[in-house]
C-alpha cells in the first residue's frame, strides 16, 4: 500500500503547546520534525504563534530600569565579532532538517542497537522530561502488543506501519495515551523507520518485553 498525502495530524493542544514553548524536548523534536513535513500543520501553527503574539502585546508591561538599554548595548559592543558565513545546503537524505540538525547527519549518523526480532532503536539524547528513540522495524515485523502510561507521539520517516486504529506513512504522526492498546505492524513494502517521543514506560502485555524493558529503556 502506497500513500504520499499526509492524513494524521498534530491536535491543536500539542501545536498550542509547541507555539507556547511549553513541551518537553523530545516532543519539541517530534513536533517540529512533523511541521517541517505537513504544510497542514506548519499553517495551522503560525495562526498559533499569531494568537500568542497578539496577546502578548494586550498583556501588562512590566517595568525596566533605567540604564537596561544603555547595559545592552554595552554588551552588544563588547561580544567578540562574528564571521558571516554563506549557509551550506544539506545534502537530500531520509531525515527531515530538524531532525537531520539535532542527530548532526541522516541516517548513516545513526548508531543503531538491536531490540529484538530485527527491530533496531538509537535513543536520542534529552532532557528527562520525555524520551526521544528513532526505531527501525523490518518490512512485515511487529512492535511487541502494547498500552501506554502517559502520551506516546510516533511520526513515520519511511515505509509505513498498521495498527487498530489506522494505516500510518511517511509524515503520518500517531498521538497515543492510556486508552490505547495496540500491536503495529510494519508495512511489507519496505522497512520503517519512525520517531518516536514518550513520557512515560509503555505498558508490555507480554512476558518477555516486560523483562526486557529496563535495559531497553522502552
């Protein structure tokens, strides 16, 4: 199955979230990872970043000193010159620019460690508050059937993946919490690769991926 349109979307309380600086970074990674791929998206967050600057300006001042723009301008003055450079175009690759930006590459950068049945993930590194993973999961292979103890955003980079609730492909992002069970499945027609951001340990059915999830920091 073959689809290039992009149908599942942010919710307006993750890009209200984002806009207000307010989500943990690896749900900021996530996030902005999908807006640089869903026009969709990207449109519906600057009303966003409008609304939020319109209530800026309605929003009490509060008061400076005196001397507050006399000290910036000092400082301004005394940082060491700049070296203006051209920007260098990124070479085309799997990885979307946030993303590609934050790993420092594309998909050879990526140090892969094996979870089990061909699935590989890379944790990436963040603050506490949530945990980023790119995982790889084998054309036809499934993630272990699992629930959720908090929000669990999963945004398809390549191939595609099914679930119970719908078919997910590239730029597809699925927004899971406690109410969601689920055992994905990779699409046959090629490997899934996906981002995945998590603020809580998912919930294994399963015997062996409970054993397991300590070390694997699933």
């Amino acid at each position: 199955m073959t689809r290039k349109q992009i149908t599942h979307h942010l919710s307006d309380a993750l890009l209200m979230a984002y806009s207000a600086g307010s989500l943990p970074e690896a749900f900021n990674l996530t996030v902005a990872t999908h807006i640089s791929m869903c026009d969709e998206c990207r449109a519906r967050l600057g009303s966003f970043d409008s609304l939020g600057g319109a209530l800026i300006e309605t929003s009490e001042t509060a008061a400076l000193a005196q001397d507050s723009l006399a000290a910036t301008m000092a400082r301004i003055r005394r940082a060491p010159p700049q070296t203006v450079t051209s920007p260098v175009r990124p070479a085309p690759g799997l990885f979307p620019a946030p993303l590609r930006d934050y790993i420092g590459g594309d998909l050879d950068a990526v140090r892969w460690r094996p979870v089990g049945m061909g699935v590989k993930q890379a944790i990436l590194p963040t603050s506490r508050a949530a945990t980023a993973r790119l995982l790889f999961i084998p054309a036809g292979a499934a993630v272990p059937d699992h629930g959720h103890r908090g929000t669990e955003l999963t945004l398809v980079l390549q191939g595609a993946f099914s679930d119970s609730v719908d078919y997910f492909g590239p730029g597809d992002i699925e927004i899971a919490n406690e109410d969601l069970d689920h055992t994905p499945v990779a699409d046959i027609g090629a490997d899934c690769i996906c981002l995945a951001a998590t603020d809580a340990p998912l919930r294994f059915r399963a015997l062996i991926p409970r054993l397991a999830q300590p070390f694997l920091r699933i």
